[in-house]
C-alpha cells in the first residue's frame, strides 16, 4: 500500500470512528485499545510494514458492523436472547460490507479480518466456522486483543476482570479460541506493555 492511499484510508479510519463514537463511545474506546495491543502482538511476531497497517485499520473497525446493531441490543444490560444473539453475531458481516466498499489496495484483507475475529481456533467459531490456519492471520490476532479489552473491560452485560484473571481464562482457550503459537507473542506483549 503506498503512502497517499494509506494516508487516505487514514482520513477515513476517522471519520468512520467519529461516526462509530458518536453511536457508542464504549466501542470506540474498546477499538482504541484493540489497536494498541493488536499492533504489538503484530511487531512481536514480525508481521511485515506492508501487514502493519492493514492489521491497524482491521483492529480499528473490527467492530464498526455494530453500527447495524439496534441499541436495545447493543446496549443491552443482561443476557441477549438466543435471536438477539444472533443479530449482534451479524455485526462481522456488516463490517466487511462497509469495508469492502472502499476500494483500496489492501482492504480486502482488513475486510476479512473484520469478518473473522469471531472465528476460533478449534472452528466454533462464526460467521463460517474457520478453524486454525483457514483464519486470517490478521483475524487470529484481533481476537486476541479483543478478547483480552472485552474481559477487563467493564460492559452493560458485565463487569470487567483483573488483568490476571483475564489471562488465566484465556490461557484456557488457547486451542480452543486462540491460536496457541499466537497466545505466546499475546503473553509476551501483554508483560512488554504493563511495564510501560
């Protein structure tokens, strides 16, 4: 991707965030921390500069398709009902849409991270039950950092657990969820950012 369309990408990375803060700013700020820990894991295991910045715009709007989420559901205090369920699940769906609209070299891949951060390990996963290398390696990685925020992060629907307590119950998905090769680069860039 060359420098004038990665810049235009950028200029619209914000106005798509602006438009996602002004619908739920917990999203926005969740999304914000996705990128920071998303982009470290990416350094630690040497994505290229060309992977680089495809990896911040897909963490970025990872979940940009919540636009198409009502707020009852979206904003929902308690559990979602089975349907409910499976209306928030389409936001991955509607995310690689409104990526995939932008016609730029590279967006084809943030648009399938976008879709897959919600694939697992194991091909439990959704929206097409992907599993292991079938995920986007960009995917593999979002669902790390987004997994980690998601845990700590307090939520409408709960609230949020100890940095240690996040870990342990990840590391019990790894396999599962999580890559395992991957979850090692996570460890590592989780221990290099809480010294900082």
């Amino acid at each position: 991707m060359d420098k004038n369309a990665f810049c235009r990408l950028t200029d619209f990375a914000h106005s798509l965030s602006t438009a996602l803060e002004e619908r739920d700013s917990g999203t926005r700020q969740h999304s914000d921390r996705v990128v920071d820990i998303a982009m470290t894991i990416g350094r630690r295991c040497g994505l290229s500069k060309q992977q680089l910045p495809l990896l911040r715009l897909g963490a970025a709007f990872h979940d940009v398709g919540k636009i198409g989420v009502p707020d009852s559901i979206l904003l929902k205090p308690g559990l979602l009902t089975e349907l409910e369920w499976q209306t928030m699940k389409t936001h991955t769906l509607v995310g690689e849409k409104i990526l995939r609209a932008v016609k730029t070299p590279g967006m084809d891949w943030v648009a399938a991270a976008v879709r897959h951060h919600h694939e697992s390990f194991d091909g439990s996963g959704y929206p097409d039950g992907l599993a292991e290398e079938q995920i986007p390696l960009l995917a593999r990685i979002i669902a790390l950092a987004d997994g980690y925020d998601a845990s700590v992060t307090l939520r409408p629907y709960h609230s949020g657990v100890s940095h240690q307590e996040a870990m342990d119950l990840m590391r019990d998905k790894v396999g599962e969820l999580y890559d395992p090769l991957l979850f090692g680069h996570f460890t590592a860039a989780m221990a290099t950012m809480r010294r900082h």
